[in-house]
C-alpha cells in the first residue's frame, strides 16, 4: 500500500513539472508561459538600442555586436511585473500586430522589435516605430524602456 502511496505521489510530482508558473497579485492569478527572456532592439543608421531581460537581470547593450553592455539586477518584482504584461498579449499573434505609424520607413524613427522567448518557441513581433509600438505591446514595451533609464 505504501509503495503505491509513493508511485501515485511521484507521477502526480512529474505530471506537475513543466506546468506554467501561476503568480497571484491582487487576488487574481496568472499563469506563464515558461518566459526566460524578453529582448528589445530599436535601431537605424546612427542609433542603436538593445535590452535583455530575464529573471536575474536587465542588460543594456552599447554595440551592435552585443559585446559592450552595462547591467543591473532584475528584482523579482520587476520581473514579475513584465510577466504579468506579457500575459495580457496573445503571443501567438504578436508577429501580426499593426505598427500604428510607419516613420521607420523613410529614417523618420527607429526601427524597434519585440522578442519574447518562451521554453523553445521565440515570439518576435512585426516591426514598429521606436517610441510607438502597437496598442497591445504599449504597456510592455514603455515598462522595459523604464527599466533600462536607470543603467548608465
């Protein structure tokens, strides 16, 4: 009897693994996607902008060869809080958002794009003006912006 005690424990254990992470705040719960990294770039002949983010920290890039880049720590509340953004996006959808102006077109703006990497699949939006991203990345793109203010 014990012994099967322990083999239902151990597969309920395993059939858990691998289930999306549930965050509850304000009394109403979320569950992830298994998000490891978010990546912001926005550029154009004489700009360049590349974040990272992931749950230990929140890396600016200075090059385009993503070689030079100052950093600072992700807190678990800065982090909990992309997640919670990133939740309200349909990523499955987010390479078929409308870019509101098209100033990129004609160096007008920056080019930006938005990846989000979740376990194996890569969500990268379509392309945006920097500083005017669709409606539903509004949010998510201006937080992780505010982010990197403070990374010198």
């Amino acid at each position: 009897m014990r012994v099967l005690f322990l083999c239902t424990q151990f597969l309920f254990f395993l059939g858990s693994c691998g289930q999306p992470k549930t965050i509850i705040q304000n009394g109403t719960t979320y569950n992830q996607q298994n998000i490891t990294t978010i990546q912001y770039d926005a550029f154009s002949r004489g700009y360049f902008l590349a974040v990272s983010i992931d749950k230990d920290q929140i890396k600016k890039f200075k090059d385009r060869n993503l070689k030079e880049f100052d950093t600072k720590n992700c807190t678990e509340k800065d982090w909990n809080k992309v997640l919670l953004l990133i939740n309200d996006i349909e990523l499955k959808k987010i390479n078929t958002l409308q870019a509101p102006s098209d100033k990129r077109t004609f160096d007008g703006a920056a080019h930006a794009r938005l990846k989000i990497i979740s376990g194996d699949k890569i969500y990268t939006s379509a392309g945006f003006d920097h500083g005017n991203p669709p409606e539903d990345l509004k949010v998510l793109v201006n937080t992780i912006l505010s982010l990197t203010e403070s990374i010198e």
